[in-house]
C-alpha cells in the first residue's frame, strides 16, 4: 500500500503536502470534484482532468443504491466502471442516509432507511460501510458517522452522535481489510469544542492514516462554522490529511485552509454552473443575466480553462437561454476549473509564505464584485 | 472563394467526391451532425470532429429567433460564436417556419408566422433567408423554399410549392452577395417526378453551385422515399454536390447513397442517442434495457469512438437509469460517430467499386438484428 501524507510547507496554520494513494499523488490543498453517481455531473473525465483534478468523490449511498456495488465490484471496481484512472474517494454514505432517504431509524448497530429511488428497505451498519467501499476499490474510504445537522440538533443528541460515531469507527476500522485502500476517521461534534476534542482524542488513539471534520458542510451556518475550524483543525494529527466534509463556497475552502484544512469536497461548482452562476476571481456572476447578452468576453478573463478559453459570456447566455445542454456542461467545466485553481494558488501562496495576503486579497475582490 | 466539387469516384448511381469550401474540405458522401441553436446537443467542437465529422449544420430559423442573427455577426460570425473552424451548412428555415411556427401564412411575398418561442410575429422572405445566412457567415447557404408535407398535400399544393420554390430561388440569388460563401437550390415537388423535373429544369438553368431534394425529411414514407430518389437525383447536374436534406435512418443514408445523393443530415443520431438508443452495425440497442445492466463490453464492438473505447454498455445503462447527462452526451457521440463512419466506409466502398454489397451487406445485418 503506497499511502503517504508529507507535509511540505506552512504559513501560519495553513499547509502545503503531499498525498500519496494507489492511483497517484495529491497535492494539499485540494478540491475533489464530486462524482455522486459515477460521473462529475456534465463532465467527461478527461474535461475533470484537464480542469486540473487530481482525486475526485464519489457517493457510497447512491452507488450502492444504483447501480449497487457488487456490480461495480464485478466490473472492475469504480475507476475502471467510470473511466477516471486518478484517485477516488468514497463517502462513507451516512451524511446521505441523514439527508436523502426516508423513516431512517438510527441504532447503535446502524441505519435503517428506505431508498429514495424506490423506497426499498435498507440498511447501512458500519461493516457494510466498508464493505462498499471495498467493493468500489476507491483509494480513500470514510467511516460511517452519524452526522447530526448543526442547526437542528440539541446537545445531548450531539453528544450520542458522537458516542456513536467513535464506535461506528472502530468497528469500521475492524472490519476494513483491502490493502490498497485507506481508511479515514470523521470528527463529529458540532459547535461544541469539548465534543469535537472528546471525540478527536478518541479518534486519533485508534491510529487512523487521516482524519476528517464532519457535520459543516452544505452551507449550515458559515460564520459559526468559520469561528470554529481553527480550534477543531487543531484537534487532528499534524502528519496527516485533514479533510473537511462537503464544503462549500470559496470562501470557505480559504477559511479551511487558513485553519490548516488540507481537503475539501463540495457540489456548488458544479450545480451552481447547471444553473448558469460562475465563480470568478471578481466573484460570482450570472449567465442568464440579460447584460451578457452580447458580451464578447469569456466567463472569467485570465482563466485558462477549455469554457473560457474558447466561449464567450454571450454564448453561454445564448446556450443557457436556448436550454442546451452544453451549457451546464461548459459552465461546470469553468466553476471547477475555479475551484481547483483556487486550491493551486492557495498551495503556492502557502509554499511562498504569503497565504494570508492571498486570503484576504481574495475576500476582498470576492466582497467588493457587483 | 474557394468552392468547388470534384467527382472522384463513381459505382453505379453512387459517388465519391471532393467539396472545398471557404473552411475547409469534405469529402463525400458525407452526413452532416446538426447544431439547430449553435452546438450539437450535448456535445463539445471538439467532440464533434473527433467523431469524424467535416461539416455541420445550422438552422437558420433557431439562430434568427435567438439569440438573432445580426448577434451572431457583431460577435464574429457563427464559426466564431460556437467555436466550430469548419465548414457549416445552414438551412434556410423555411421547413422549421413550416412545422415549428404557429399561424402560418404563405404568400408568393414570403412566410408570416409566429414565433414558437414567444408568439412574437416575424416574416421570412427570400431576401430575408439570404441575408440571415450572410449574417450567420455559413459556407454554404440554402434558398427558402416553401416545403409541404409529403403525406398532407394535395397535387394543386404540391404544384404551386413548386412554383414558389422556383421563383423564390431566383429571388434568393439575386439578393446573395456574400462570396466566401455559396447558395445551394432546393428541388421541391413531393413524389411526382414531373414536378421534381419541372423544378430541377428550371433551377439547373439558373445555375447553382449545388442542388439540394427537400420534402423528403424526418421519415415520411421512407419506402416512397426510396423508390423515388434514383429518379429524382438524376435530376441534378452531375457536376455539382447533391444534398437530401433532412434524412434520415441508415438505411435512408445508404438508400440515398445508391441513387446518387452527396450530402446528408438528421438530427437522428443525437436525438435517439439522448433517448438511449444506440446505431451499431448490428442493429440499433437500446441502453435502457435490463440485459445491458451488467454488460461489460461496448456499446459497439469495433467502433472506435471515445464512448465504445472507454465505457461499457452497463455504465451507459447505468448513467440513463440515473438521469445524468453524461449518457445523453457519450451516446450521442457514438451515434454521430457511427453515421459518419458509415458514410466513410460507403465512399471506401465506392473508390473501389463494391458499393453494392457493402449496402446489401449492412441491410442485411440491420434486418436480422434483434
């Protein structure tokens, strides 16, 4: 097994490294495109590629669900089904079993839920977490947690969820045996610093090869969310990975990294340019704006990605406002083009010692657009 | 301007030849992919010419409505706005006025209508349709005609079709000034071949550089179609590109092809390939169906498109199972891939004189497929 983590350069808290997996190397920090269904939605591989991926995400809820994960297995395993030779991470499928399926009934053996798809009876314990995984062949697995909302929950059940979470990993831990594949814990513990230390500590004792902080993403109060990375970054090992699950917007991924967060996973690149919003360096700006109209110009000057350059502002309008599929598909090119060039120049940044400059240089062109 | 057309091959009726035009050459018999707003549904350019294809096509009725044809010049020019440096065909959108359009009335003056997007009234007159084309910057540019149904009409509708199509023709000549691009005359006159050689006489004597047969399009009676078109292409100067329009299935190609036909295009491929069903040289298979779930080979054996080199039949099934636009897109590709390919491999069976049997041979297989 070729896992490795290095850490190569840091500027205050953030950090630049080097992780090693089976299907290649990865260089922190790094944005991972989000395959949910065994496809970057709109986006052939090579198109994730050439937009600078080095390692995307794919959802073990939805695989498992369909196409299922034996036939994924039997057909030689995820890289090979989805055509994307690069590393791939897997979901440990709990966040999507809190959030997608239906009458989830969560015990300490598991959870039992019914698909969105069909609303067949199912269950997902922490083995079969692994399992999944295992049979997806991704280079990097997650634990099964339970991933409580940060807005909807009170303390105790925070406190139980991380109880559960730590239990859960250990038994993941148990039960994980493929030698090419990693297995990474989940901090849970909401805004509770206490919980996300007690649950951390018990995490770190069982010697995982990296480490994640769950239960922020998807946009559930960013500035709460902003106060309280830097001490829950903090929490986790210094010589290993640190991912922060299914965020968000690029201010975000710079407050995580600014914390020392080394991995980051989040669908708005992608479903913000299904929806005609690009993410630019003078921030974000709508396609289906009546302005562009006629706009020349490409969706973000000085970007070197394939929308923008050879499109303009004004036939991405044009394809947006005619409903061609072209244009969610150029639009998610840009965005994730955009974010991982974000991770670049926030690397370099690292590496030259001027990160925080970079940071608020950024927030302030971010904040000043119209 | 650099149009010419070249005869290189004959095999009976069927021909091999050689048109230049201001972007560049083609070589026929040739299909062309159809960009109606602008891109080839769900896919790149670059996609696009991977496939095979030499020529587009464009429609004017789409580009003129949205996002308007004087745009589309102050941007560049079509070429330009879509990112597409080879040749491009537009039509000269009398056949969408007449089945897209609402309230339709003809008269000797022109076409008035209403727009099928937003019930605005317009009118597309000869000169109209000319200058339309001059402002898209097409290389090649078709006359309005006025286009009845082959199923709907009577002989007196038919007959005066005809008459219009002609004057129209000498209209849209007189008004065409452009000299980097070139404007093909539509034969009109349904399956009476009198009529057909009536207009075929009338607009050979006004010397076009290409001749195109309308009223043939979208599948209306394809055996009539059939027995119809040796006499009705024989009716064209053999010196010049012959352009079916709007057709069709293979077997229509192939049918076409035999009687002396040069030029093609349908939206069949990409249409059918975003509804899962897929060309092949056994017959077309649909993606959908249950016994391609765990399929591990192409979705043509032998086909060398970017989607049979590098998925299987079960991920395609997988990605129309879970509605993510990658499946419209890879079979799309592979569907334009496999007309082109098919019109590659008639004009190598025409060079060496076995036309016939390469047709007999891939009617053959298309009839005792599954």
């Amino acid at each position: 097994m070729a896992f490795a983590f290095q850490l190569q350069a840091t500027n205050g808290a953030a950090r630049a490294g080097l992780v090693t997996t089976t299907h290649g190397p990865i260089e922190t920090p790094v944005f991972m495109p989000v395959g949910t269904q065994g496809t970057v939605k709109g986006l052939t591989p090579e198109m994730v590629r050439d937009a600078g991926a080095q390692i995307i995400l794919g959802n073990t809820y939805h695989l498992a669900l369909r196409p299922g994960d034996e036939l994924i297995r039997d057909l030689g395993g995820l890289h090979k089904f989805m055509n994307w030779p690069g590393p791939i991470l897997t979901d440990s499928g709990g966040f999507q079993v809190f959030s997608l399926a239906t009458q989830v009934k969560i015990t300490d053996e598991g959870a039992k839920f019914r698909s969105h798809i069909d609303g067949s009876p199912l269950e997902l314990t922490p083995e079969r977490a692994v399992e999944i995984q295992q049979n997806l062949g991704s280079d990097i697995a997650m634990v099964l947690d339970e991933c409580p909302s940060l807005k909807e929950t009170t303390p105790a059940k925070v406190r139980a969820a991380v109880d559960r979470t730590i239990h859960w990993a250990a038994r993941c831990k148990a039960h994980h045996t493929r030698t090419d594949q990693v297995l990474f814990a989940i901090v849970q513990g909401g805004l509770d610093i206490n919980l996300r230390a007690t649950c951390a500590t018990e995490l770190v004792a069982m010697d995982f090869p990296g480490y994640a902080l769950g239960g922020f993403s998807v946009g559930e109060a960013p500035e709460a969310m902003h106060a309280a990375l830097p001490a829950c970054a903090a929490l986790l090992p210094e010589g290993k990975p640190r991912y922060l699950m299914g965020v968000g917007r690029p201010q975000d991924l710079l407050a995580g990294v600014a914390s020392g967060i080394d991995m980051f996973d989040c669908v708005m690149p992608t479903r913000n340019g299904r929806n005609a919003l690009a993410f630019t360096a003078d921030g974000p700006i709508r396609l289906r704006n009546a302005k562009h109209r006629r706009d020349s110009t490409p969706v973000e000057s000085g970007c070197g990605c394939y929308c923008c350059a050879n499109y303009s502002r004004a036939y991405l309008h044009h394809l947006f406002s005619a409903e061609e599929m072209l244009g969610p598909t150029l639009l998610s090119l840009h965005n994730v083009a955009f974010y991982l060039r974000l991770m670049r120049e926030a690397r370099q940044a690292i590496t030259e010692g001027r990160f925080e400059a970079f940071h608020a240089g950024c927030l302030a062109r971010w904040n000043t657009a119209s």
